[in-house]
C-alpha cells in the first residue's frame, strides 16, 4: 500500500469510524483512488508491470461493490477527464521511476531469483496507472445501474464541489490526499474495511489545527509536497536537506516557516537548488496555484463553472487551457469519447504562447512498462502514429470555434524531452475531412443487400465494400444531408470512415490491396470467431495486426536479445517462426482465473506489446475523433442517451496483456513434432505453466487460426506493398505451425 501512503504525516492523522455513519448515504468516490486501492488489496497481483495487465481486479471490484450494497452505501465514482497542465510532466517523472524499479526486478528474474523479482514488480506502483481500467470499471457500473460522472478535469475537483455546495449527490467523499487542497468542509474517506466495518478517514479542519495554518497556508503546503500536476518542491527530495525521506507535508511548513510562509522568497532562499534540479519550479507552482483557485467542475444543472470565476486572469489560458465548448464536455462526461483527444486541443499553443518558443508539448507520448527505447518504438512514435494523431485532431479542430484553427499542437516525447515536433496546425490539415464528407449509407440499402449485416463487427463493414452496387451508394450528395443517423449506423459510419482515412478503402470507396488483405484475414478468422463468439474483439485485433505489419513492426525482425524472454529451442527458422507466431498471440487474451498470473515472464514480448498499444491507441484517438465530429455536424440522433454504450461498442479499447503470447511461446517451444511424447506434454503444459489459465486449449485453438488469417491476408498482399522475403518468413512460420498444432 506504499503508493497510497501519499503523504506520511497526513496519513498519521487518519481517524477511524464505524460504518454505521455511511449508512444510507451515497459517498462520491475518486475512482482513479479507488482502483488504486483495488490494486493493492489481496489478493494482489505483483506482476502487472511485467505483463501489462491483470486478471483478478474484476472479482475484487464486483466483491468490494457487494459490500457497499450490502451496508446500505451508494458509491458516486467521480471519473478524472482531461489532463491539467503540468500533468504529463508528474506522469513521466513517476513513470520513469516505476521503470528503475522494474528494471531492477528485471534482472533478478534473469539471475533465476523468483521471489526476489516477483516481490520487486509488485513494489513497482507507478508502473500500470489506473485510467488503464476506466471502461472496465464504468461497465461494472452500468450493468448495477450505478451512477458515475467524467470530470471535466480532475475528480477531486468535481468531489470537492460536492461538498462545497452542499450537495444532495454526496453525503461524504472518498479519494486522494489531494482532495484537501479544495474547498472539503470535513473528512476525506481513505479506505473502508469492510470486515471491521471500519472507515478511515482524515479531517482537514484537524489538519489545519495541528499544522496550525489557514487555508491558504495549507494549500501551499500540498503543492509543496508534490501534486499529480505539480513536482514537490525540489529542496524537498533533497535527501541533504531533508534527511528522512520520502519527505512530508511537515517538512514543508518547516522549510516555508523560515521564508515567512511566502512560496517565492523560499524559491529565493533555495536558487542554488532550484537552478540545478527544475529552474521553472516556481512558473509551475503559480500556474498550479491558480488551477486550485480555479477549478472547474460540472454544476448539477449541468453547467460547466469555473470556481472564483470573477477573479479569473486575463491570461488564465496559460494555466486552464484553451476553453472548450461544453458539446466536448458532454460527450466526454457520457462516455462517448474519451479524454485523450481532447487534451492536446485545451492545451494547444495560443499565437501568443508560440511566440514565447514554449518548452513542454500540448501532447506527450508517455513511457511504457517495459522502458525500451527501440529504433523501432523511437521511428513508430516520433514519424508513424503521428500521422494517425495529426488525422484525429484534424476532424476534431474544424468543428470548434476558428479560434482553435489558429492554435498549434505539438507533441514530446518522454525518452528525449528536447524532442518538439509540430502534430497539427491550421497549414496542415490534410485531407481527412473531405474523406469522412464523402460518405452516405441508407439504412434501406443494407437491409436489401445484406440482410445478415451486424452494425460494429467489422466484418460486415468490410465483407460490404466488395460488392460494387453497394460501394456504388456510398457517397454523400449536396441535395440529401447525412442526418438522424441511429447508434447502429453511427457504428458502421464510424468503422467505414476509419478505413478509409487509414487507407484501406479509397476514394472510389473500393478496397486497397491492404483493405483486401484485411478482407481475407477476417474472411479466414470468421469460422472461428463464429465457433467462439464469446471470445471478443478478435475482428479489431486483426486491424491491428495489419497496421503493425504496415509499419513494419509484427515480424521475427528486431529480437533484441538483450530483453531476453525469446524462443530457445530448434534451428534459427524454428525460433523466428515462433517469434512471430507469439507476437500475434500478444494481440489476443489468455482467459484465467481471478489470482495472480504464477507463469514464465517475456520481456522481449512486452517490449512488443508496447509498439501494439501505442498503434492501438492511435487509432482509438481517431475513432473517437470521427464518432465526435458526427455528433458536432449533427448527423446522429440523439434522441436517446446511449453514447456510452455507443463509444464502448468501437473498436481499440481492448489492450490485451502478454500471457498468451508468452504460453504460446512457452508450449511450441517445449514440442518437438518428433517427440513421441508430444500428446502427453501438450496435455500437462497448462497444469505446468499456467495452472489457472481456464481455457488455454481453446486459446491456443484461437492463437493458431488467428495466426493463419493474419497469413492469409498477408498472402492477398502484392509485393509492392511487402517484400517476398518479408512474407517468406510468414510462410515459414505457417508450416512451422502446421507441424505441431
């Protein structure tokens, strides 16, 4: 529980209460805070970082809801929106710590120790961030009919809200030391055992008599100690300064008494610190300052307010962002889109703020887990997603108001923070809008021509365009606007517009040789997703396979066999036939049990599923950008509220751990199609390997033929657009498969 300790000193002031006080009260809950928590308790899963996901949270969501309802609390889940400026920064630094500590596991794994590695990963808390399990958090939810709220920005900004008028909605709030620096009248709950029937929780008043400040005082105080938007003060790491570290907020009134509780004269006092460590310390902490002071929230009418609004600067877009109409709001408060859009956009350069050559970036490209900084993963996130990006802001920005069409994002990185480069402005804005004008589909059509068409599968959308007369009626015409269309279009309007920006359908809407090739892949996989058809997102991830052959990325090229975790058995072909083979195994799920995962570890596969999410990600952005820009031209219908389950039914969201890569990885490399044994020991792999995996021959079943219809697309392809040697060793990996599946 180390990570949620947060601030000592804060944390040695928690008082505890009986249950019985929540009673028949709904409680507004941080619910970044409260899968942190979930994360923590046990049974925990100490090797998320080295997979990329978890299997048990689910279970201890849904037991952990039970209890609420079983003491008569409702639990509010205030969800965080969109970044605040500083935020990134924070992210990347406490990102870049968690890989230290993972490397460091890393390496105990590979010196054969265990326990040691094991016990390393699971100290690493700053590793897998939380926003990773909103949708899976906020369909649990749905399906209770419980209901939760996306912040505009932060949660516990939206929380404090609550409290601070009084609100009907929240009889007591739950999250983050954080929320004490907002307007809180009371306590904050920080945990709740059940079993004890037990709330823990901490009373600012208490905290300010204790510290013996005011409000203001203390507001400083906890900008000091470090924010998620703003790095603690850096005399405070300072372990010659400080002696005991972490430090607290204690230490902070110690250090801020001596300046005469005046921030400046303490940046004055400790220049020399400041210099070497953040010269820009003091910017940031006025800028944070002021995001306190400003907050924004969602009033319950449903106004989107900007607290001490009269007191806001004339320059408040210089610490709030460039203002969004509350449409954008909307959508992301239901779920149709997420944040991740919207942040380069509210923090988009101003004319003004480009001219002042601005250091940080209006979207950053965060670390990953495994820390690699590849040729292959610096070229996927410096030239090629960028290009997806660049598409999505494009359909976003040209429905705002003309004053975004002035502004400029740009993007870093988070290996090289000298890196700038220019992701969009109004110079740039390709052709991405002409192409999602030029579509027009009437639901009559597709009735008559497909009468077996499901809306979102992909695999209607696709199989479609290989009818001529259908392709024939796509197009948008000046007499007959695209209007009223229902959540099932919208999907399919959604998924045709995707491929064509992504070039897989052209202008004439007809199939690319790429857009065939994905046509044959999913033709290939339908028997099987047919067969399976509780298994999910097996269509999406085809896309994703092909887009990750498009750049280059899914092929038995670049094995870095310093990551370790590679094929170790048979000739040179064997082990570049099943790098390939489980690398597309990473594109899919290993369905097991709700414990930790006890299996073999693959860093080389992690490091490949890094390059998968950031593609995966991209297109998500522009799913969401072109599901956005059809609400902002008013084509949708909106006469009923379904926009969650609308934004949940694209595709993208689904970002697989590396389990079944790394068990298919592990069985072919334990068979040898000579081995008399071969039936026995493909009986006894799961019991061996992955003892709670609760389908691994199914899985495995799926892995195989989704391998062969990735191969078959690959086969659709003409050497233009991939070299024979490039599908020699696709070929290879085939009747490598065919030997021992």
């Amino acid at each position: 529980m180390e990570a949620l300790l947060e601030d000592a000193y804060i944390n040695s002031q928690v008082a505890s209460y009986p249950v019985s006080m929540l009673e028949d009260h709904a409680i507004a809950v941080d619910a970044t805070y409260y899968l942190h928590l979930q994360l923590d308790s046990q049974p925990s899963e100490p090797l998320l970082s080295a997979l990329g996901g978890v299997t048990g949270i689910q279970s201890r969501i849904e037991n952990d809801l039970n209890q609420w309802q079983a003491n008569n609390v409702t639990p509010f889940f205030i969800f965080d929106g969109q970044n605040l400026k500083g935020q990134d920064e924070v992210n990347i630094r406490r990102a870049r710590e968690g890989i230290a500590q993972t490397d460091r596991a890393w390496e105990q794994y590979f010196n054969g120790q265990a326990d040691a590695a094991v016990q390393s990963f699971g100290e690493n808390t700053n590793a897998f961030h939380p926003h990773n399990f909103y949708r899976l958090l906020q369909g649990i939810l749905k399906e209770r009919k419980l209901h939760f709220l996306v912040a505009p920005f932060n949660a516990a900004a939206q929380i404090a809200s609550f409290d601070m008028t009084d609100s009907d909605q929240a009889g007591g709030v739950m999250g983050s030391v954080e929320l004490l620096m907002y307007p809180i009248n009371d306590c904050v709950i920080r945990s709740i055992d059940w079993e004890t029937r037990t709330v823990r929780a901490v009373s600012k008043t208490h905290l300010l008599s204790v510290l013996n400040v005011n409000d203001h005082t203390f507001v400083d105080l906890m900008l000091m100690a470090g924010t998620s938007f703003l790095p603690a003060f850096p005399a405070l790491t300072d372990g010659n300064i400080i002696k005991n570290q972490p430090s607290n907020i204690n230490d902070a009134l110690n250090i801020l008494r001596v300046a005469r509780k005046d921030v400046t004269q303490v940046c004055i006092t400790f220049a020399d610190t400041l210099k070497a460590q953040d010269p820009n310390w003091l910017d940031k902490y006025r800028k944070a300052r002021m995001l306190v002071d400003h907050f924004t929230y969602i009033k319950e009418n449903g106004e989107i307010t900007v607290h001490n609004y009269d007191t806001l600067t004339q320059d408040n877009y210089e610490y709030l962002g460039l203002s969004l109409p509350p449409e954008m709001f909307h959508y992301l408060n239901t779920g149709l889109i997420g944040p991740r859009i919207l942040n380069p956009i509210t923090h988009a350069f101003t004319q003004a703020e480009a001219s002042k050559k601005q250091t940080s970036a209006s979207m950053e490209v965060l670390p990953t887990l495994d820390g690699t900084v590849s040729p292959e993963y610096r070229k996927l996130v410096t030239q090629q997603t960028p290009q997806i990006k660049e598409a999505a802001l494009s359909l976003v920005v040209a429905r705002l108001h003309r004053a975004f069409l002035h502004s400029t994002v740009t993007m870093g990185v988070w290996f090289d923070r000298d890196f700038k480069r220019k992701l969009w402005d109004f110079k740039n804005q390709g052709p991405y809008l002409e192409q999602w004008k030029s579509w027009r589909v009437s639901a009559e059509v597709i009735e008559k021509l497909f009468p077996d068409f499901v809306h979102g599968s992909i695999f209607s959308e696709v199989l479609a365009l290989e009818k001529p007369e259908f392709v024939a009626t796509t197009f948008s015409q000046k007499d007959k606007k695209v209007k009223n269309l229902s959540p099932d279009l919208i999907k399919s309007f959604s998924i045709w517009r995707f491929l064509h920006i992504r070039g897989y359908v052209d202008n004439k809407h007809e199939l690319t040789s790429w857009g065939k090739a994905l046509s044959q892949a999913l033709t290939a996989l339908q028997p099987t997703a047919k067969r399976y058809w509780k298994v999910p997102h097996l269509y999406e991830s085809i896309i994703v396979a092909l887009e990750l052959v498009r750049f280059d990325l899914l092929n038995a090229k670049n094995k870095h066999e310093e990551l370790r975790g590679l094929p170790m058995h048979g000739s040179e072909d064997d082990q570049l036939s099943l790098l390939l083979i489980s690398r597309c195994a990473c594109l899919l799920k290993l369905r097991h049990e709700s414990y930790g995962y006890t299996g073999p570890l693959s860093k080389s596969l992690l490091a490949f599923r890094s390059l998968a999410s950031e593609v995966r990600a991209a297109d998500r952005d522009l799913v969401e950008a072109i599901l956005a820009s059809t609400f902002m031209a008013a084509q949708a219908d909106r006469r009923k509220d379904a926009n969650w389950e609308l934004g949940n039914s694209l595709p993208f969201h689904f970002d697989p751990d590396v389990s079944l890569g790394i068990a298919v990885k592990t069985f072919f490399d334990e068979i040898n199609p000579n081995d008399p044994e071969m039936a026995k020991k493909k009986k006894n792999f799961p019991s061996s390997y992955i003892p709670y995996a609760t389908a691994f021959p199914e899985d495995l079943e799926i892995a195989c033929e989704f391998f062969k219809a990735i191969y078959a697309g690959i086969k659709a392809l003409p050497q233009s657009e991939l070299l024979a040697n490039d599908q020699a060793v696709w070929e290879k990996a085939a009747k490598y498969l065919e030997a021992r599946a």
